[in-house]
C-alpha cells in the first residue's frame, strides 16, 4: 500500500517494499507454456482437441507471464504502480517478477557527480563574484524522486544552483583583516553550510547529498583587476610593516649594545641621526653605500 504524510496541501510520498517475487520460477512457467505449445503442435494431427487445448493454454500463460520480467542490478530499484497507483518499490538484484498488468519504472541508487555551471553572485558585500559547485548525490527514497517532483534530475540542477546562490551572499568573498569568515578562506565549513542547505532542499525528492564543495571561486571579471590590485597592495603593506618592525628591533638592539659595553656615547641628537642612518639602511630597497669618516667623529 502506498504511505504518504500530508504537510499542508502537500502530500509526500514515502517508499515501501514492492510485493514482487524472484522472476526464475516464472521463467520455468513460461518454458513449460512454450513446451505446451509444441507438444500441441505436434500432435494436433493425432488429437485435435488435445493439441488445440494445450496450444490455447500455453499461449494465455506465455501472453500473462512474458511480460512481468524486469531485470534489476546492484544499485537499482524498480518502483511498482497499479493504474497510476503507486504499490511499493523493489530493490531487489538480479530477475524479477510481477503481475503483468503492473507498471515498472526503473530509478538509479547510484552516486551522481554533478559540476554546476558558472554563476555570477554578489557577495555579503555586494561583489559581484563567479562560482561554480561539485556535489555528489544519490537517489534514497524512490517514490518521492519520481512521484513528488517532475523530473528529479533537473530539480537537482536547479537546486544546486539557488543553494550556491544562497551560500555565496551570505559571506563575503575575502576579508583582508581575517575576522570573517569568508568563501575563500573557510573552504570547509562554507562547504559543509552548502551540504546542509541542499539537503534540505532536496530532501522533498527524496536525495541524499554525500559530498559537495566549489570548483570555481573567483571575483567577476569586471572587477576582478581592481581587487588584485587590492591584494597587491595590502601585500605590500604588510610586508613593510613586518620590514618597519623588524629594523626597529634591530636598532634598538644596537643602541642597547652600544650604551652597555660603553662602546661609544652619544647624545641625543647623534643617537637620533644613528637611528635614521639605520632605519634607512635596514628598511632600504638598494643597496647603501657606505661614506668612511676619516676627521674626528664631531668635524
């Protein structure tokens, strides 16, 4: 009997096991219906009426049992209907058998790649940004996949992309402080937010999602060359802070070695003129050439 639940004026079907037997005995029937029919005609000559009735009989069985045979693999599933009226799915392998008067409709158990198209997005910011998603889907509930949605393959397309769609303007591309989380720098859990999301999505088709993530993350190519720029010079930035305080470090050190070992005194503003010199040539992008003193160190 078909199970189904009702949310609202939605009425979702749920699957259950088909009543179909092992297809091998019939296949017996069906040989022992053809032997029948030969026998018959065979001795239709010596007993008509023997032969007429063997050839008869054989006939109607081989007409009943000939087409209830379905074949199914590993992996696959047949969903049974009796006028329209869904009775049950069989999942299992190998020759199959049901009343011939019964539908059977095969449906795939097997794992799904799908790489979605390119879209363009605007991101948390409004950037507009180009993504693209694998995921890796399967078939779990046979009735819902053919009796709850249109065609389910198409619906799995369109649903990939609303999520990615959904996932992409909810976080911001990049976040150059690294407070954020981002689609560029938080790959796995944006990810798993984007499994979660399609299986909510796809659950009302009865299809499991196993694994998904992005193929294709990059700003749109209208702006593409200002953002690098961007980075660039936030590069940029950062290594001439790491620069800057890395020479202030070593200055100080220097000037702390020098008043230890009483090397050499100086007042403030010779401290002040060594620590530009210093400044210049540890933070310098050529290099110094050095001017060798040859007077008192005051001329």
């Amino acid at each position: 009997m078909t199970e189904s639940t009702q949310m609202g004026d939605l009425t979702r079907s749920r699957e259950v096991p088909a009543s179909a037997s092992s297809g091998y005995l019939m296949l017996g029937v069906m040989l022992v219906s053809l032997a029948a029919i030969v026998v018959g005609a065979l001795g239709i000559e010596s007993n008509q009426t023997l032969g007429l009735t063997l050839i008869i009989v054989g006939a109607i069985i081989f007409a009943l049992v000939s087409p209830g045979f379905y074949m199914l693999q590993p992996n696959q599933a047949a969903a049974i209907t009796l006028f329209g009226s869904y009775k049950g799915s069989d999942r299992s392998t190998g020759l199959r058998w049901v009343l011939p008067w019964m539908g059977k409709k095969k449906v795939s158990l097997r794992a799904n790649n799908l790489i979605s198209d390119k879209i363009k997005v605007n991101d948390l910011r409004g950037n507009p940004i180009e993504m693209a998603a694998q995921v890796v889907w399967r078939v779990t509930d046979t009735a819902q996949a053919l009796f709850d949605v249109d065609d389910y393959k198409a619906f799995v397309m369109v649903q990939i992309e609303a999520a990615v769609r959904t996932i992409g303007s909810r976080y911001p591309y990049d976040d150059f402080t690294h407070q954020e989380i981002t689609l560029r720098g938080n790959h796995d859990q944006v990810g798993a937010e984007l499994r979660s999301e399609l299986m909510e999505r796809l659950a009302v088709a009865g299809i499991s999602v196993d694994e998904c993530g992005f193929t294709h993350l990059a700003y749109a190519q209208e702006i593409a060359g200002a953002m690098l720029r961007r980075q660039q010079a936030e590069a940029v930035v950062a290594a001439r802070k790491t620069l800057v305080e890395g020479a202030v470090g070593m200055v100080e050190m220097a000037l702390d070695m020098l008043s230890e070992k009483n090397v050499v005194e100086l007042d403030d503003e010779r401290r002040a003129a060594m620590v530009s010199n210093l400044m210049v040539v540890l933070c310098g992008e050529r290099e110094t050439q050095p001017v060798v003193n040859a007077g008192s160190l005051y001329q």
